[in-house]
C-alpha cells in the first residue's frame, strides 16, 4: 500500500508466508534495496500443506484454499518457486 501510493520505503520484511509473498513481489517487479525475510518457507505448497494437516482444516476448505493460493499467485507451478528462490540469492549477494 505505502509502494501504491508512492511514499517509498526503506525495504521491506516478511514473515513466513509473508517472506514468500515478499520474495514473489520481488520476483515480479517490485524494486526494493532491502529485503528481509524471516523464516520464509522454501516451498510453499508443502507449507500449506503442512499448515491445513497441523490445524486438521476440512477436505473441501483445503481446496478452496488451494484454488485461492493458485489463483492469487502465480505459484501453480513449482519451477516458479525455484526460480524465486534463485532470482533472490543471485540479487541479494546469496
């Protein structure tokens, strides 16, 4: 939002799911100096996996889910994720 709206910022920090959204954000554009990403999951479709296993979320809220990862993100495919993880260790001194 702050970005949107042109007041710029000093860099930016995710947290978990956040650090992926973060790194994809950057994957896709987003220019930034600074990034700092907290425990970011290297895979995110083992993550949410993980995620609805651990809180024994239904069946039919697992695809919605899924479908809502799938269709906000670009992240259907798995090569995507491999190619973030490498765009960000190549632009960040990795």
């Amino acid at each position: 939002m702050v970005l949107a709206h042109g007041w710029g910022s000093h860099g930016l920090v995710g947290h978990s799911l956040g650090g992926a959204a973060v790194s994809l954000a950057m994957h896709q554009g987003l220019k930034s100096s600074r990034a700092v990403l907290l425990a970011p999951p290297a895979d995110v479709f083992l993550f949410s996996h993980a995620f609805v296993e651990h809180l024994r979320i239904p069946p039919r809220a697992r695809d919605v889910m899924r479908q809502n990862l799938e269709t906000r993100t670009i992240l259907r495919d798995r090569e995507v994720v491999r190619r973030t993880v490498e765009f960000l260790q190549e632009g960040l001194g990795g």
